[in-house]
C-alpha cells in the first residue's frame, strides 16, 4: 500500500473510531491518538523526508488536506457530544419543586468536643488562661526543659514521633507550659489543650489523642491547693458526690509526683466492673513542679513554688460517657456520634 492509500484508510478509521465515541473525553484521546504531536498524521509528516522528491509536493498537501479534514470531523462530533452530554446532566439534575424536601439529620457535637469544652469551662471558671502550643515542638521544649533526661524512656523512638534530631510531633502539652513561664512571671495559672502525638495503638490508646494540661505557679502553692482543685474539678464533671485520691508517682517534671485516681461514679465507690471493684479510676497525673524547671524558665524556686496535672481528654470522655473502645471516637460513625446529641 503506497503512502497516498494509507492516508486515506487512516482518514477512515479516524471517522469511523470517532462516530463510535461516546462521550467528549473518550472523543478528546481519540482525536490525539490521530492528531496529537506524537499522532498518526504527525508521523506522515515525519516521514516526508522518506518520499521521493518528485512526490513529496503532492505527498504534503494530502497529508495536510487531511489533517484540516479530520479538525473539522472531530469539531462537528465533539459539538454533537456536548450537546448531548449537557442534555443528560440537564436531565439528570432536574428537580421537582413540587416534591417534598430531604429531611437532613441534625449532626451532634463530638464527645471529645463537648468534654474538651466542659474543661475549660470548669478551670476558666477558676481562673485559669487558656494557652495552645505549637504541635511540632523542638527536643528542648517537649523533653530538655522538662527535666527528662537523655536516657529517659519518654525519649524512646518506640513513643515519640521524631521528625529529625531537633524537631518531633509533641509528645505532651506540658511544652506549651515552658513557653508561656519563660514569657511570663508568676502568678500563673493557665491550661494548655490541644492534640498530642505517640506511637501507641490499642483499645484505650491512640497514636494521635488530646491533652489537657494545667499549671499554677505563684507564692505558697502546696500539694494541698491542688487536691482541691482536683476535687472540684471531679464534683463538676462526674457527679457532686465525686471524690479524688492522690498515689505517689514519678514524673520527671513535678516532685513529689501522684497519680490521680476519682471515685468511681458508676458505683458510687462500692465496686464494679468499670472500676475493677476497686471503686477508684485513675484520670490523670500531677505533682509539685520540680525545681529544675522553674530555674530553666527563670523563675525563683526558693520564692514561687507550683503545681501542674494532666489528663487526656479521650481518657475523661470514655469515662465520663462509658465508652469501652477508644476506636469508636474516631470511626465517625453518626450512630454513636447522635448518642451525644442532647448534651449539646
């Protein structure tokens, strides 16, 4: 088949592969394949050079007779399957105004919210300023400052999200607590929320969670001024008969240290299964700011004394709520979320 025969099969098969097209993008990659850059009609032209020259006059103005032809065939088609294609969605988005409307379900605020949210509420209401740290930290804030030393298993690759040797994902909100003593001179009283970041993953745990973190620092704070701070904060977001237990603890950062447990509102303290028959659940940690931080923000030990707890909001909500599976806060299931609608 000379050249001149093949133009005029491709010229054919292109007619014939566009009529088949059934919708304008299908019609596009059709009308590159033939006449794109890298297309069939392009590849004639490239092979002018191959034409014996007495031919090749005749050879171009076929060739480009009928690369104008097919333009104009593939702009009568794609004309045509717009057309249609408008007419469909035309079709297909008509409304009837005379039907009655979709009703939409109201959406519930999500547990974490509304726990999140009760918690400032109750230390606003004791005075306390809310303060929300960046979540990528530096090593120092998240870990030096608060007097963990290098060979601390807080430090450990298995809990801490590194992003390199300097920066990581927060570990704890207490960073944001460093920030603000080294801006500010006692009296302090603020609380730090927001997310928090560890490599841990089961039915209670999360690798992403939130924190609420507090810290109060000015002359004469004891052990004492934070019990009862715990006890109100237990009465107002369990039950009024709620009560709090301190167990000494470790924490790098506070000394003494306690682990804060509430008496089981489920069963009044009697023993059950949500407290292990126990009658106690722990919610938090706490302690006496230690020395060592203070003198890293600059602030006198000898003259201001402090102290400082955290808990996780998830932690309060399942309790608070008697969810068993820390998944299911994050599933957005709306059949769980619309349990919460009227504590809104």
């Amino acid at each position: 088949m000379d050249d001149e025969k093949e133009l005029d099969e491709v010229l054919k098969e292109a007619i014939k592969e566009a009529e088949e097209a059934e919708s304008s993008r299908v019609l596009y990659e059709k009308k590159m394949r033939f006449l794109g850059r890298m297309g069939i009609v392009m590849n004639f032209m490239k092979r002018m050079k191959d034409v014996p020259p007495e031919k090749r006059p005749s050879f171009g103005k076929k060739v480009n007779a009928i690369r104008d032809r097919l333009e104009e065939e593939f702009a009568a088609f794609e004309e045509k399957l717009k057309k249609r294609e408008l007419e469909k969605k035309i079709a297909e988005e008509n409304v009837d105004v005379t039907m009655p409307g979709k009703r939409r379900k109201a959406g519930a605020l999500h547990p974490v919210s509304l726990v999140k949210a009760e918690l400032i509420d109750i230390f606003a209401g004791m005075g306390f300023e809310i303060f929300e740290g960046p979540e990528i930290e530096t090593d120092y804030y998240n870990f030096t400052a608060l007097n963990t030393p290098e060979d601390h298993p807080a430090r450990d690759m298995q809990d801490t999200f590194y992003l390199n040797d300097k920066f990581l994902l927060r570990t704890q909100t207490s960073a944001g607590q460093i920030r603000l003593m080294e801006k500010k001179q006692p009296p302090i009283k603020m609380l730090s929320p927001g997310r928090v970041f560890r490599s841990d993953d089961d039915a209670t745990h999360s690798p992403m969670f939130h924190q609420m973190e507090g810290l109060v620092v000015d002359d004469h704070i004891t052990l004492c001024d934070l019990k009862g701070m715990l006890d109100e904060f237990a009465r107002v977001m369990f039950s009024k008969t709620s009560k709090t237990r301190l167990r000494p603890s470790y924490f790098p950062f506070t000394e003494p240290s306690v682990e804060v447990d509430v008496s089981c509102a489920a069963c009044g303290g009697k023993g059950c299964s949500l407290c292990k028959g126990t009658g106690w659940i722990e919610v938090l940690g706490a302690g006496m700011v230690n020395r060592r931080v203070l003198e890293n923000c600059g602030i006198d030990p000898d003259k201001y004394t402090g102290f400082a707890f955290g808990m996780g909001v998830e932690r309060i909500a399942m309790l608070k709520y008697g969810i068993n599976n820390i998944k299911l806060l994050t599933e957005n299931d709306t059949r769980f979320l619309g349990q919460f609608k009227e504590e809104n």
